[in-house]
C-alpha cells in the first residue's frame, strides 16, 4: 500500500469507526491512530478495508503480528 492509499483508508475507517482505538476502546487524534491488521499480513491478511481497523500505537505494536488482542485491552463487545 503506497502513503496515498493508507492515508484514503485511514480516512474511510475514521468515518466508519471514529477516533478510537479498535483494542482498548480510547479516543485518539487521528495522527496518533495506525492502521493495524486484524489478520496480519505475515499471517496471509489482506490490506482490503474488510481487513484494517485504526489502533494506537501502543495496542498495535502489543499485537504485533498476533491473532488475538493486546492483552493490556479490555474485551470488545
């Protein structure tokens, strides 16, 4: 994905999600949100919308390229 597409995607879960981090659940400015891969891609995970949700800093580089939630983060219901 080349910066033009990340920023087009980040802008478009921004509007589907908001400013939260998908993980624990806070607000975050939108410089400070990644795009995070619920299926990473060294795990065969696409850069498809269906795939990407926004996540801090923190929380992503906890999953790293886990199947499961950071473990500092409360449950999603």
């Amino acid at each position: 994905m080349n910066p033009k597409q990340k920023k087009n995607r980040k802008k478009q879960l921004l509007a589907k999600y908001g400013n939260k981090c998908w993980w624990c659940c806070e607000s975050f400015d939108e410089k400070d949100l990644t795009l995070d891969h619920l299926l990473p891609k060294s795990k065969g995970g696409s850069d498809c919308l269906e795939n990407l949700r926004l996540a801090c800093l923190e929380c992503n580089q906890e999953r790293g390229n886990s199947l499961f939630p950071p473990s500092r983060c409360v449950k999603r219901k």
